[in-house]
C-alpha cells in the first residue's frame, strides 16, 4: 500500500514539474542562436567572404555548428583567440589558406580610369560605393571595410587598396618606439 | 558651502590620497624674468594644438598675414582656431612633425615672419563688463583660446556651461618639480591675471572664486594675495607641496573635500576650473583683442646654461628655444616636452611649441637614471599606496600586459590621470604609465573599430533587405508580364494569333540551326582532318576542339607570363610549370590545327597532368575563370553564321569556318575555366591576369560591334581600324608599360568600337 502511496506522489509530482518545464520552455524561449550571435559580435564585421562564407553573420553561424575557428584572416590571431575563449576550445593558427596581411585598408577609386560600369557597386558588401551607370564612382572610405571584394570585378583596374594611415587619433603608443621619459 | 570657505579661511584644507614628492628644481629659472625672444626663422603652426577637432584652413602659399589674423576657422563648437604669431609669408601648408610622442607629422601652416610686427586692426574693450555673457564667451572662442594647463580644452567649451556654478578654481598649483612658468607669469602679469579671473567672474557667476596655489611661490602668492585684497570673493588658498596637486579632480578635492566622481565633470558638482595661464590669455583676448599667439615656457634642465622662461611665440621650433638659452648641442639626447613626471620624449628639435607646451626640459645625464632595467613586480604595494586616484596600479599593470580590457575597465584604468606617481615610487623601475598609455590607446582603438563593425554589419544586413526586397519586385513584375502575355495570347484576336504562329516559328528556327551546326561541323572536321570514316569524325573533332582549347589557354597564359615584365624574371616554380605546359600546349595546337593523330590526346593529357599539379585554388585563379567566363558569354551570344572575325588568341588559330570556330571557342573557353581553376599562378601573376580580363573584354565588346557593321555591309576600312585597334593592343600587352599601355589600348578600343556603332545606328 504505501509502496503504491509512494509511487503516486512521485509520479504526481515528476508530471507538475514536468509541465512546469514545458511552460517555462515556451514562455521564456531565447529567440535565435545566442552563441552564434555572440560569435558574431567577435568577428570584426568586415563581409569580406574570406572565410568562404557570404558574411560575417553566416561565418559565426557556421562556426556555432562546429567550423573551424580559424578562418576569419581581417579578425587575424585576435579574433581567434576570442572565439576559442568564447566557446571554449584551444586557439588555432590562421587558416593556411589566407594568411593575408590583416593590416587595415581602404579601397580607393582613382577617378579619372573609373568608367561607371557599376560592377563594384554591386560587389560591395556594405554599399560603401557611389556612382551610377557611366559616371565616376566613388568610395565613402568611413563605412569601407577594406573586405577587398570590389577590386577583381573593375574591368580596368581602377581601384586600389590603401592602407589607412596612422594618424596621432589611430595611433597605438609603442613601448619600444620613442621611449617617453620620467626622471626623478 | 559655508563650511568650506570657513576651512579655507582658516588653512585647512582636504588630503587626496597618496602623492609623492619629488626633489623641487624650481629654483632654476625662478629667478630670472620671463625673457622676450627675437624672432625665429620659421614658424610651424600646427592646425590643431587641442583636443577637439582642426578647424578650415583660411589661408593659402602666398600669403601676406598680418599678426594676429586668424589662419584657420571654427566650423564646430569644438574647434579652435590658430593664429598668426607674428606678421609675414605662408611659405608652405603641409604635414610636419609635432609635439606628439608618436613623432607622427599632422598639418601645419608655415610661417615665414617678415620681423614688421604688423598688426591686423584690433578692437580696444576696456569696457568688458558691459559685454554680454555670449559675446564674451564669443570673443574667447574667436581667441582660439583652449586650456594652456596641459590638456589644452577649449576654454569656451568649459564657460558655456548651464549648470549653477559654486566655485569657480584658478589653478595655480604648478605641482610638476621644474616648471615654473605660472608663477613668473602671476609675478609679472598679476594685473592682467586678475581681469582675466574678474572676466571669468562675469561669465559663470559663481559663489566663491578659489585660487589653488602651493606654497613653494611665496613671491607670486604675495602678488595674488595684495591684488585680491579687496575681493571679497576671491580666496587665495595656499597649498602644501604634494604632486600631483595640479591634477584637476586632486586640487577640487583638496580645496574643497569633493570628489569628482569617475565619468564626470567637475561641473556636475557645481565647480569649473580653470588654469591661470588661461586667465591671462582671456585677459588679453577680451579687453586688448590679442589672439592666444605666445605663451610663457619654461626652458630648464642641467644642460641648460641659462635656464629661464621665455616668451615663446606658437609655432617657434623646439631647436631655438634650447639656442637662445644656450643649450649645448652635444647633449640634446633626451629634450622633454611638459614637466619631467607627466612629459614626453621629443622625437625631433623642430617641433613647434603649442598652446599646451609649458615646459622644455633639457637634462644632463645625472638628473635622467640610466634607464634601469624594468624587472617584475614584487607587490609591494608602493605603487597602489602613491595613486592619488585610488587606482590599483599593480594590478592595473598585470591586465595591461594581458591585454585584458574588460579586466582594465574594471578596475577604472580611465580614471589614471597619467600623472607618474607610481612609476615613481616602483622599486621594479616598471614603466607603469607607459603600459596605461599603450592600453589605454588600444581600448580606444578597438572602440572605434567596434563601432564600426557595428555599422559595417547593419549596412550589410540593409544591403541584404534591400536585395531581397529587389528580387522580390523583380519576380513579381516578370510574373505579372507573364501573365498578361499568356492573356492577351488566349484572348484569340488576331494579334494573338500572330504571336502564337511568332513563337512556333521561332521554335522552327532553332530547330533547323541545331541541325544545319551538325551538318557544318561534320563538314568542316571531314574538310580539315585526314580521318575519313564519319564515326571518327565526331570523335576527333572533340578531341580537335579540347586541344585547340588547351592550346588557347596556354598560349594565353604564356602571352601573360612572358610579356615583357621586369617582374616576370623571377620566375618561380609555378611558372615554370606552366611554361612547360605552354611547350606542350604549342604542340598540341600543331596538331590540333594539321592532322589530328593519337599522340594529341596523349599530349593533352600530358599537359593536364603538367597543370594539375600545383592544384591550388586562389583568388587568382577566380579571376582568371571570371575572365574565361565573360569570354564565353561573349562568344556565345555571337554565334551567327557570319563572316568572323579570327580569334584574338595570341597563337596563330586559322579558322576555317566561322560557325565551327566559334563553337570551338566556346568549348575552348569552359575549357580554360576548368584548366585556370586547376592551375597555381605566381603572384605577380594575378595583375597580368586582370589586365588580360580588361582587354579581354573590350575585345569582346568591340568584336560584337564589328559584327553588327559587317552585318551591314560596311566597307572594309572599318575592319581596318578594327584590326588596328587590336593590334594596338596587342603591341601595348607587349609594350613596356603593360599595364598602364593595355589600360589605354582597351579603352582606345572600346571609344573606337563605341563609335563605329553610334555612327551605324
Ligand atoms: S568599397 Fe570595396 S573594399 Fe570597401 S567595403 Fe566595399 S567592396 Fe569592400
Ligand atoms: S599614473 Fe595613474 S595609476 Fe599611476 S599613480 Fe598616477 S593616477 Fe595612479
Ligand atoms: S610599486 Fe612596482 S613593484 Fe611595487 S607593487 Fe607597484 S608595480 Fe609592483
């Protein structure tokens, strides 16, 4: 009898809890992957499909289902190190593959060779072009992520990838470069 | 309120925690006058000497300036304009070294003085009081005046504040061990000082006008306190010797026991400091219309023979104020910009002295320590001990290192105020400021790229929307016409019909070109092979075509890598590989063009074999295969069985039929696609690819017009030009200059082809 006793209240109680769960599970549902966004939030947003990916966004999705983490070359060593602390995996060296220079650049139209064939506009990942059919284009070099995209399609060739230049508002304090001196 | 003034008036004042006490060298250049310099050769004004923004330039190479004219205007409250020191000739505007650690060059005016001292006209107000508050703070701005303390804030920024304000602070404290520029300036100029603080007075209207000085300036606190006797609201508190007691939020605290909280300004406490330096230039810029054009600097250090304060115009290079006070050449191996403790480095002597410069100092070797080598932190605390910002300078330090960010912010790295106390005291020698400076400058970087990221991704996430929605539109206006085709067809008119009975012929058409490109394709195979039994037609005929295609791509590649180019010398291995792929393809391009053997398809695949070795695909090769592509599409939409033009290729191809020959071009371009993938170019490959892409195309462009003027039975010369225009190019790829000729040559091309249209249409 009171074996039975037992095994009522446990049963009564396991399906409370059990339909307790069930309703937290649809009343408090996190919308989205929360990892892949917070992957998303590492990578440094340049769209520039170097990972073999058509964005950052489906990159860090990809990732969130077990890429490789070594694949964003603009995010560099960096950004790796930062997803590997995120999801909690040993950090890799960059993909072999693109070991580009991660150095920050911006993509510069040399106006007068432009002939406005429109192909970079449509190229560009970030709409960080202007121009229209047969006028000179140009490049809004504050919203250009450097993704490098825009460069193979110009039919001649006209645009260029600049190095952003260190200015004294970008420029990093190296300890080794001019000492800065304190005497007592 | 009551309580403070009441401790002020008795000599108490608050502690900040910790603080040192470095060795005083005011001694120096106290003693001597604020010395008035001759003119320098050149002046460099930098564009923008504050923290804010630079404003427009006014000026340009040329010109006549007056003294005093302003050189740059303000197109945002928080820009200052520069002005001319002196009257003479903008000799340049352009990038020069400045007074920034990094050595980096911003823009700077040059300013060659005529030594006429020639005054713009100015507008004498001895009358400021009847001046409103906004033509005052007006008359600042226009001053191009910003704080002269260290951090050089634009002043008129700091007045025109809403807030009630309760004490309005002069710092005199000067706590840096060798500066003494304010001083000497309060001994000489007590007057001016004293309207500029009056001036101040007017503007924010405060309760209690506290003057911070400490008491190592027993001459200037008399000035202050016998020019201040009769002000009632005035109040010259005088301070013990502590550094950093100069620092702002460290003088509020010790003049009246609050503390600034962390992210704030002192005006949300009711409070607005400003430097007594900058009194004096508002002095001068309201009542005598004289622009901030000098200021007092101080040149010391034991290396220094006559070390005193000058009056040094803006702009005047580093090099002359260490000759005029007679410093040695020899030892000019550190100069420090600012005082010892908070200071920097010069990396050049022809930096300019700027708004902010107070101090050149020029040590000999004892007074700077062999720089002692950093060792670790031994956790003594010293450092944590000293902070007058309550930082842990330890830890602080450690997080620095790590890179660690979150860490950093955490333990308010943003409240350091620089000022050098624990580096001071570390017996580690830890260069503690300089790991704050790094990481400090790296947070803000990466706040910024954050920043931007953000942006790149909502762009890119509009840009998508915006795709999308496109198509969409696109779909539905292809379906609506669809759809009133389909009924207009169904309607059964007679213009319904006539479309109907259209589309049936149309079909026809295809129908019978398929069958009429069977029969010439045998014919042509059958005419320029020995084979002669009609299965093996079809076969060699394919295997004609896939080495005539791998022939094309080859010599392509070849026309590219051999083109005369200093840089195609350093031939690397994978070039190597292709040049031997070139050989065979030469062979296979005989064969494929004379009898068609056996030994073709061996060849063949040998050079298959020879290119997929380096099988690595890259950018390059996209860019090859988008080329090949274009090409192809190109061909394709000129397959009419028309009089032809031969194929550009580089090998001499002679077509024999042009309904054929444009067929092998378009199996001979997807063949190339598949072959470019396949293969490894060198670097400097991907360039000569691209220009090949460009030409490429014009090509295509041109030839489709060529077709249309034949079409319409245009007189040979046409075809003349055409041909030239192609020669044009190919002697350009060839041509020295390629890239450059080869971009002409294919725009030359294109104009000409555009022409010869437009003048047929
Ligand atoms: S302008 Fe060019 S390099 Fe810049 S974001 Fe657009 S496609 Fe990329
Ligand atoms: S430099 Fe920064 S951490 Fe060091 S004592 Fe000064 S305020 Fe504190
Ligand atoms: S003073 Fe130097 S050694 Fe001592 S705890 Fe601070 S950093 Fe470490």
């Amino acid at each position: 009898m009171s074996l039975l006793l037992a095994i009522v209240i446990i049963g009564v109680l396991a399906s409370c809890f059990g339909a307790l769960i069930g309703f937290a599970s649809v009343k408090f549902k996190v919308e989205g992957d929360p990892l892949a966004e917070q992957i998303d939030a590492l990578l440094p947003q340049t769209q520039c499909g170097q990972c073999g990916y058509p964005g950052c966004k489906p990159y860090a999705d990809a990732v969130a289902n077990g890429e490789a983490i070594n694949k964003c070359a603009p995010g560099g060593d960096d950004t790796i190190k930062k997803i590997a602390d995120l999801m909690g995996v040993e950090a890799q060296a960059l993909d072999e593959s693109h070991q580009t220079d991660n150095t920050p650049k911006v993509a510069f139209i040399i106006e007068e060779d432009c002939i406005g064939c429109t192909k970079c506009i449509q190229a560009c990942p970030v709409d960080a072009i202007i121009g229209t059919t047969k006028q000179m284009h140009t490049i809004i070099s504050d919203e250009c992520t450097g993704c490098d995209l825009c460069v193979a399609p110009c039919p001649v060739d006209c645009i260029i990838m600049m190095p952003i230049a260190k200015n004294t508002r970008n420029w990093q304090w190296d300890l080794n470069s001019i000492p800065v001196e304190q005497i007592s | 309120m009551e309580s403070v003034i009441e401790r002020i008036e008795q000599g108490k004042f608050w502690k900040f925690h910790g603080g040192i006490h470095p060795p005083q060298q005011k001694f120096l250049s106290t003693d001597k006058p604020i010395r008035q310099l001759p003119l320098p050769e050149l002046l460099r004004i930098p564009v923008q000497q504050h923290i804010g923004e630079p404003g427009d330039i006014l000026v340009t190479v040329g010109d006549k300036v007056l003294k005093g004219q302003a050189l740059t205007v303000a197109n945002h409250p928080m820009v200052v304009p520069v002005h001319a020191p002196t009257s003479g000739t903008i000799t340049a505007i352009e990038a020069s070294v400045i007074a920034h650690p990094s050595g980096l060059s911003e823009l700077c005016i040059f300013l060659k003085p005529d030594g006429e001292e020639k005054w713009r006209d100015r507008e004498i107000c001895p009358d400021y009081q009847q001046l409103s508050k906004n033509d005052l703070i007006d008359k600042i701005a226009q001053a191009g005046i910003s704080g002269m303390g260290g951090a050089g804030f634009p002043s008129h920024i700091k007045l025109n504040t809403a807030a009630q304000i309760n004490y309005l602070i002069i710092n005199a404290a000067e706590c840096e061990p060798y500066i003494t520029a304010d001083d000497l300036l309060i001994r000489e100029q007590c007057a001016a000082i004293l309207d500029g603080i009056k001036i101040l007075d007017n503007i924010l209207a405060p309760a209690f006008i506290l003057i911070g000085i400490e008491e190592n300036k027993p001459e200037a606190i008399q000035a202050l306190k016998n020019a201040t006797k009769t002000i009632d609201k005035i109040k010259v508190c005088v301070l013990p010797v502590i550094y950093p007691t100069g620092g702002e939020k460290q003088l509020i605290q010790v003049l009246t026991g609050k503390e600034v909280p962390s992210g704030t300004l002192p005006s949300a406490l009711g409070i607005v400091m400003h430097n007594i330096g900058t009194c004096f230039a508002i002095a001068d810029a309201v009542i005598n219309d004289i622009p901030l054009i000098k200021r007092v600097v101080t040149v010391t250090g034991k290396s220094v023979a006559k070390p005193q304060n000058v009056w040094a115009l803006i702009g005047t290079p580093v090099e002359f104020l260490l000759q005029q006070c007679g410093c040695q050449q020899g030892n000019k191996k550190h100069i420090i910009m600012g005082g010892p403790m908070m200071g920097f480095s010069l990396p050049s002597f022809t930096v300019p002295v700027v708004k902010t410069t107070n101090c050149i100092l020029a040590p000999d070797e004892a007074e700077i320590p062999d720089n002692d080598q950093e060792v670790e932190c031994i956790r003594c605390g010293q450092c944590a001990d000293v902070c007058p910002s309550q930082l842990l300078p330890q830890e602080l330090q450690w997080s620095a290192k790590a890179h660690d960010h979150q860490a950093l912010n955490d333990l308010n790295l943003f409240d350091c105020i620089e000022c050098g106390a624990c580096a001071y005291v570390c017996p580690s020698h830890i260069p503690l400021v300089h790991y704050y400076r790094v990481a400090k400058a790296e947070i803000r970087q990466q706040t910024l790229l954050d920043i931007k990221a953000e942006k790149a991704k909502q762009r890119f996430e509009a840009r998508k929307i915006r795709l999308e929605r496109e198509k969409l539109a696109r779909e539905e206006k292809h379906r609506k016409a669809a759809e009133a085709r389909k009924a207009r067809m169904n309607s059964g008119t007679a213009e319904a019909n006539n479309e109907k009975s259209a589309v049936a012929a149309a079909l026809a058409r295809v129908k019978a070109k398929k069958a009429q490109e069977k029969d010439t394709n045998n014919d042509v195979t059958a005419s320029d092979t020995s084979v002669g039994s009609p299965q093996e037609i079809e076969k060699t005929d394919k295997k004609s075509q896939v080495a005539a295609a791998i022939a094309r791509a080859k010599a392509k590649k070849l026309a590219a890598q051999t083109a005369p180019n200093t840089e195609s010398n350093k031939s690397t291995q994978s070039s190597n590989v292709i040049a031997e792929a070139v050989n065979n393809a030469d062979n296979s391009s005989k064969a494929a063009e004379g009898e068609i053997t056996d030994s073709t398809s061996v060849i063949n695949t040998n050079v298959i074999k020879d290119i997929e070795k380096p099988s690595e695909l890259s950018k390059k090769d996209k860019i090859a295969v988008a080329i090949a592509k274009a090409k192809a599409k190109k061909r394709a939409t000129e397959a009419k069985p028309l009089k032809n033009e031969p194929p550009e290729d580089l090998l001499s191809e002679k077509p024999s039929n042009d309904e054929p020959d444009s067929q092998i071009v378009t199996n001979s371009t997807n063949k190339t696609e598949q072959q470019v993938k396949e293969q490894a170019l060198s670097p400097d490959d991907i360039k000569k690819a691209k220009i090949a892409a460009a030409i490429a195309k014009a090509k295509a462009k041109k030839r489709q017009t060529t077709e249309s003027i034949i079409n319409n039975e245009i007189p040979d010369d046409n075809e003349q030009r055409n041909e030239s225009a192609e020669k044009e190019i190919q002697t350009a790829t060839q041509g020295e200059s390629l890239d450059k000729n080869a971009r002409i040559a294919a725009a030359v091309a294109k104009a000409k082809a555009k022409k010869q249209q437009e003048s047929k249409n």
